[in-house]
C-alpha cells in the first residue's frame, strides 16, 4: 500500500509512458505524413488514419494513403483533392464505396485498390474519373464483372482484376465504352470456361488479356473468334496434357501478335509433356509464342512440335532443353530465345540452319561454358546475346566474320572470362558490344578494337580492365557510348587514352579510382553530351580540362573529394551545362567559401541530389545540409565593422604607448603595487648613485675610491656592480637602488643633461622622493655644466631649495671642501 500520500513506483513509471506514448500520438498526429516533394507528393503509410489528414494541401498531386484503416469512401471523401492524378489506397480495409467518394479527381489517372474488401460498389462509385487510365483492384473480394460499376471511365487503358473470385469470363456490356482499353488482367480468378460471346464486347482489337492461374477445362470452338489480340496468356491453366491439348485445339483460328503457354516453376500440373500438344498452334495466326517451364519430358527441340517453325519469334524459358537439333529449311523462326535452359555449349551449327534468324539469346544458363564460334552462314542474324552465362571464351573476331558477318549487336555479359585478342579481322557492321562484369583478357594493354569501325555503343564496365596503353580505343572512331565503371587507369591518372574517341557523347568512368586528370585528358571529345566521373578520389574539378566540351550538358561529379569550386571554377564550367551533380563530396561550408556557397544556393535548378550535399568542415557544420547553410552567419553589419576598428586602432595605439613608454609604466605598476621604503627597513647601502657612463671614470676615482675606501667609510650603488642580473633595468633601479639606499647621488653634467636615460633615471628619483617625503637626494653639479641649460631643460632649482646642493670643482681647496660637505650630508640622518 502506499505510505504517505505517495505513489508507487510502477505507477509512476505506468503513468509517464502514458504521458509519453500520449505525447508522441499528438506530435504524430499534428504532422503524419512524410512530404516527398513539397506541395506535390505525400506518403501516409501505416499511421493508423482513418481520414485524410487535414495538412494535405490541395494541391497534391500524388497520395499513397495504404496500409491505413479508412473503412468507408463516403461521397465527396476526396473533393478537396482536386489536383490529384495517383492515389493508392492498397489494404485500407475499404468495404464500402459510396456514390462520387471520387468526386472532383478529373485529373487521377492512377487508382489502387489492391487487398481491400470490396462489399458494396455504389453506382455511380467512380463517377468523375474521366481521366483513369489504370485501375489495380486486386484481390478485392469481387465475384462477378457485373458488380464492377467502371462502364463511365472512357479513358482506361488497364485494368487488372487479378486474384478474385470471378467466374465467368462473360464481359459486361460497359466494355464497348473501354475504347481505349488495352490490358486486362483476371489471372488467377474462378473462370473455368471461355465461351462464344464471352468477349464479344470488346471494342479493342489489340488488348492483351491474361488468364493465366485459372483452372480452365473447357473451351468452346470459335470463342475467341473475330478478335485481334495483342497477347493472350494461359499459363498454368490446364491441370493435364488432354485438357491442354483440346482446349488449344478450339482455338483455331486464334489471331494473336503473342502466345504464352506452360506453367510455373512453383505449380506444376502437367504429368506429362508431348510433342503432339503444340499441334494445335498450326492453325492459329501467331507471331511469337512463349513456353514456360516444360518438365522433363522437353530436352531437345525434337520433342516440341514442328509447327513452332511456323512463327517469327520463340521463346523458351526454364525448360531442360540442353541440345538443339538441326530445323528445317523452311524454317520461319528470325528470333530465337534459350533462358534458364540446360546447355553445356553454345549448338553454333546446328542453330546455323535457321537461314532466316535475326536475333539469337541463350541466357541465364549457368551449365553453359562453351562458346565456339563456328556459325556457319548467318547471314541476316544481327544479334547475339551470350550474357549472363559461365563462358570462357577466347573471342575470335575472324571466325565471327565469317559465320555472322552481318552481326551488328553482341553481348557477352555478366560471364567468367573473354580474352580478346588484337586482331584486324573484326566485324566491320558490329554496332553495340556489352562486355560488362566479364574479365577481359588483353584490353588495356593492346589496341583489340583496331578493325571495329562502327561500333556506336561499347561497356567494358567491371571488366578487371586496367588502361595502360594510350592506343586502347584505336579504331572506335564512330564510337559514342563508352562505359568504363570499376575499371582502374595506369597510376590512377587520366591522360590522352581516350584521344582517339572523336565521335564519343557519353562517358561513364565512374569507380575508376581516379587521382589526377589531366588538363588536355578530354580536349578531343568535342562531341560529348554527358560524363559520369563520379566514386573516384578528385579532390578538385579543374573545369579547365572541361574547356573543349562545349556540347556537355550532363556532368555526375558525385562522390568524390571536392571541397569547393573557385570563382575561377565556376566561370569555367560549360556553358551548355544543364546537370550537375557534386553531391557526396567533402564540402567546406566555412566563409571563406561564401562565393561558392552563394553559387551553390542561387543554381539549385542546375545542381542534382542538393540534398545530398553535406558540409565536410568545418566540425560544427559536420554532416549538415549545404543548401540550409545560413548566408547572413558570414554578413557584417556596418555598425560591427565600425566597432571593430576602433578597437583595433585604440589597441594598435595601446600597443605603441606601451611600448614607447614600458618602463614608465612598469614603475607606475611597482609604485602602485604599494612597494614603499618602509622607515624601518634596514638600508644595504649609503646612496645610489646616479650619472652618466660617460661620467663613469670620475665618478670611479672621486666618489668610490674616495668614499668607500676613506674614513668614515660609505657602501655605494652602482648599475654596473650591484645590479643583479637578469631581471629588468627598472626593477633594479627601485629594488637595488632606491629600496636599499638610504640617499641618492644624482651627478650632474652636461653629459647627464644629455642622456635620454639619465633623465628617465631622474625622473624616477624625483617621484621616490615625493613618495619618501623628506630631502634624501644630494645633487653634485659638475664644474663647468651650464645652468641657464640644467633649468631650461630639468627644472631642478625647485628641488634644490629641499636638496643638498654640491658644485665640484678641479682645484685641491675645492675637492677638499667638496668631499667633506657630501660626508657630511651623508652622514645627515
């Protein structure tokens, strides 16, 4: 029980999570959906709403509201939307659709309706929709095309209806309104039977319709009769062989651009797979036909039937067909496709009996490792893919010559490895060649696309490519698309390898680990349109490499190490430029960079990914976004540049005066500090004596001999013997000379008079004295100084009426007197 009117601890903890989760439902709340593109497209997935937010503005133009309980679409829900052209509204758990819940969206040309329980339709529930051109309404619990009230929506061009519950393929009369209907899909439904008039309002003559995933036992002869398909799907419809067969058989006559027949590698329900199935297909009007996933009954084209020679276009996919046998003469096949088949080897000869093949793709076949290139005769075949296989191949440009000598495209793509080879037999009408994520043997090192003169389209991308010769694209001189990505360069520089690329308008040397380029590396490429040098280690762009490409528009610089663009730079930059892309590089967001900064700010339309510009340096900027860096932080009011250099001038001034004047000022600092004489401090010596060195040897013979070695004896301060060294002139002068010295002797002469530093020392005597308060100074003039000078320049005769006065002169009577007045006056006290 609580104690004391206080709440337990897990009350307390239950109620602040309460408060938290209740605060953090408010914030949500206020701003719930993610705003991909200001004013235009918003994301509210999974926030529990059970309307539209209010913060959608209207001028909205894409919504994706799935994942949220709305329940049901009442009339006029979406008014205030009128911008909108995409909604999707994916499992919203929507049951019912009032009358005009669409009311307004005249521009929505995309609406999902996918996984929502679609109970109730109202008549008129897609009134207003003049402009839907797609409607997904998948797996929404419908049981008939009846009860889909879509006959007003006269712009559609796609339906997909997939995975109900329909049973009846019996098209409602509103599809002679679908004018412009062209794909309907009602894959896996309850249709179990396709009979007479079941399509027979159809409007559209070249409508692909997909029933695929339908269990189907029957079809009436002539169901499809009078109808021009563009492609009809069956796939995984028939549960055996008999059914299969009969069924294809009723559709004699069948007028269809394409066919595609078989089942899923999942769901496998033919038993059995004979070569009398396919039969049928001599009596229907086709152009291509596609089988899918045959078991293993089909290893040899021998056991598909003869009528597949009857078609322009075969495509097989997962079968385990691993040889071909020879076709016949008449053969009418001019496309032939293998994916995921069981080859071990490319059947070069036995394909060479197709006279009239035009394009040939084995793919997606990992046993094949094979590539021979003994085709013997195909004349007309212009295209071969080989990609996606386990090939090793030595290539040999003669051999193709001779058996596709008109061969134009050829893709070798995403195999192990190809060598190539630097012959001049290559195949001069070759036009596109795909070599990516397969090693090369041989490029970089020698010219082995010397004899390919209209090659327009090459990408050794990934290939384990390293460029060391400057000739390897010699010979490419209608080449325009070269991509190169994740290849490596000699010493990690650009420089004249692409010189021969004349003709060349995009360039992808992405990933290249690129170092340096140099500045004539793209002089020749006046062609270009775009460059991607993105993921390599530049640390700078240089435009002036950039100079000749008059004709760039598009130049990806992501990725790199820039850290900003010069004014010289940016004046160099093409003018023809439309994209530029810089982001991911390491930015310096200081003010230094103000210019580039300003630049950056004002071409946002030219720039690609800006929020992917992040400031580098400096730290406190570190991994902010460079468009939001804030201008005005580098700007200076007038009134702070005013300030600013006052104070600089008044400490310039300060700085001056303390110079000029230290040690004026130092001994205001001791004078001020309050180091006085104290009256009974004991005195280390009788007087400082004060002069001028050039004074120095009278003073030596006439003051120190004679005081300090006569009776009574006298204990002198000099500078040159007493100061201590080390510590400052002025410290010596007041702590060694005053402090200690009970008088002070100041000669003077007109050598004194003279002497800037004699006057300093003066100076200072005179304010010790003023501090002392008694006469302890003893002033000795020298004979022959002048006096109308010693008080035009000192002013001494104030302080002589307070101070012992003592004129030297050089005669024996005088010297004698002399001495005995200045014992005297140091005896004095």
């Amino acid at each position: 029980m609580p104690r004391n009117g206080c709440l337990c601890p897990s009350l307390i903890i239950t109620f602040s999570l309460a408060v938290f989760f209740q605060s953090q439902m408010i914030i949500r709340s206020l701003n719930p959906c993610l705003e991909v593109i200001p004013g235009i497209t918003y994301k509210c997935m999974e926030l529990n709403l059970s309307a539209i937010p209010p913060d959608i503005p209207n001028s909205a133009q894409s919504l994706d509201l799935s994942f949220n309980p709305l329940g049901i679409l009442t009339s006029n829900y979406f008014s205030p939307l009128f911008a909108l052209n995409f909604l999707d509204l994916t499992r919203c758990n929507i049951q019912n659709i009032e009358d005009n819940a669409f009311a307004g969206l005249c521009n929505l040309s995309v609406l999902i309706l996918t996984a929502n329980p679609l109970h109730f339709l109202g008549a008129r529930a897609f009134h207003d929709l003049t402009s839907l051109k797609r409607l997904v309404a998948v797996q929404t619990e419908l049981y008939s095309l009846d009860n889909l009230p879509i006959g007003q929506l006269t712009s559609l061009q796609e339906l997909n209806l997939g995975n109900n519950y329909i049973d009846s393929l019996k098209l409602p009369e509103y599809f002679s309104r679908l004018l412009f209907l062209k794909f309907l899909n009602l894959q896996a439904n309850k249709i179990s039977s396709i009979s007479v008039g079941d399509l027979d309002a159809l409007s559209s003559q070249n409508l692909t319709l997909v029933l695929s995933k339908n269990d189907i036992k029957h079809i009436e002869v002539n169901a499809i009769a009078g109808l021009h398909l563009q492609k009809l799907s069956l796939r995984g419809c028939f549960e055996s062989s008999t059914i299969m067969q009969a069924s294809l058989q009723n559709l004699t006559g069948l007028y269809a651009n394409s066919l595609v027949l078989g089942e899923y590698r999942n769901i496998k329900k033919l038993q059995t797979f004979s070569k009398g199935i396919l039969d049928a297909l001599c009596h229907m009007r086709l152009q291509e036909i596609t089988l899918i996933s045959t078991n293993g009954d089909v290893d040899n084209t021998d056991d598909l039937s003869l009528c597949l020679n009857n078609f322009s276009t075969i495509r097989l996919v997962d079968t385990y067909i691993k040889d071909v046998s020879n076709f016949p003469e008449n053969s009418s096949i001019r496309h032939l496709e293998f994916k995921d088949s069981r080859f071990r080897q490319v059947p070069s000869v036995r394909l060479s009996s197709l006279k009239e093949l035009r394009s040939l793709h084995i793919t997606r076949t990992k046993q094949l490792v094979v590539f021979k290139e003994d085709f013997q005769g195909l004349q007309k075949l212009e295209a071969l893919d080989l990609s996606q296989n386990a090939l090793t191949a030595d290539l040999c440009w003669l051999c193709l010559r001779k058996g596709v000598p008109n061969l134009k495209y050829l893709n070798l793509s995403f195999n192990v490895r190809i060598s190539l080879e630097p012959e001049c037999y290559g195949l001069p009408k070759l036009e596109m060649m795909d070599l990516q994520h397969t090693t090369l043997s041989g490029a970089g090192e020698v010219p082995v696309f010397l004899c390919l003169p209209n090659l327009i389209y090459l990408d050794i991308s990934h290939t384990q490519t390293n460029i060391q010769s400057e000739c390897t694209f010699c010979g490419l001189k209608s080449l325009q698309v070269l991509k190169m990505a994740g290849n490596t360069f000699e010493n990690n520089k650009l420089l004249n390898t692409l010189k021969n690329l004349s003709s060349l308008r995009i360039l992808d040397i992405s990933n290249c680990r690129l170092q340096y380029l140099s500045l004539n590396s793209l002089a020749s490429l006046h062609e270009l349109r775009e460059l991607n040098i993105s993921h390599n280690k530049l640390l700078g762009l240089h435009p002036e490499a950039y100079v000749h490409l008059q004709a760039l528009t598009i130049l990806d610089f992501h990725s790199n190490q820039l850290s900003v663009l010069t004014e010289k730079d940016l004046q160099n930059l093409p003018s023809s430029l439309k994209n530029l892309d810089l982001s991911q590089n390491l930015f310096d967001c200081s003010c230094e960079n103000l210019h580039f900064l300003q630049w950056a700010k004002g071409n946002r339309n030219l720039l690609w990914h800006v929020e992917n510009m992040i400031c580098h340096s400096p730290k406190h900027l570190r991994d902010a976004r460079l468009m939001n860096f804030d201008l005005a932080s580098c700007s200076v009011s007038t009134a702070t540049v005013a300030i600013s250099m006052t104070i600089s001038v008044v400490l310039v001034l300060s700085l001056i005066l303390v110079y000029k004047y230290y040690f004026h000022l130092y001994y205001l600092a001791v004078l001020l500090g309050g180091r006085r004489r104290s009256a009974e401090e004991d005195n280390v010596y009788d007087a400082f004596v004060i002069y001028s060195s050039r004074d120095q040897e009278w003073v030596r013979r006439e003051l120190e001999e004679t005081l300090e070695m006569g009776v009574p004896s006298f204990r002198l301060c000099f500078f040159y013997r007493d100061f201590i060294p080390g510590v400052p002139v002025i410290t010596n002068i007041i702590k060694q000379g005053f402090q200690s010295s009970r008088k002070v002797i100041t000669v003077v002469s007109s050598h004194f008079l003279e002497s800037r530093w004699c006057n300093f020392e003066l100076e200072v005597a005179q304010s010790w004295q003023l501090l002392d308060s008694k006469a302890s100074m003893i002033w000795v003039v020298l004979d022959g100084t002048d006096k109308a000078v010693l008080q035009r320049k000192l002013g001494l005769f104030r302080y002589l009426r307070r101070n012992t006065y003592l004129v030297w002169k050089d005669s024996e009577l005088n010297r004698h007197i002399f001495l005995r007045q200045l014992r005297s006056a140091l005896l004095n006290g």
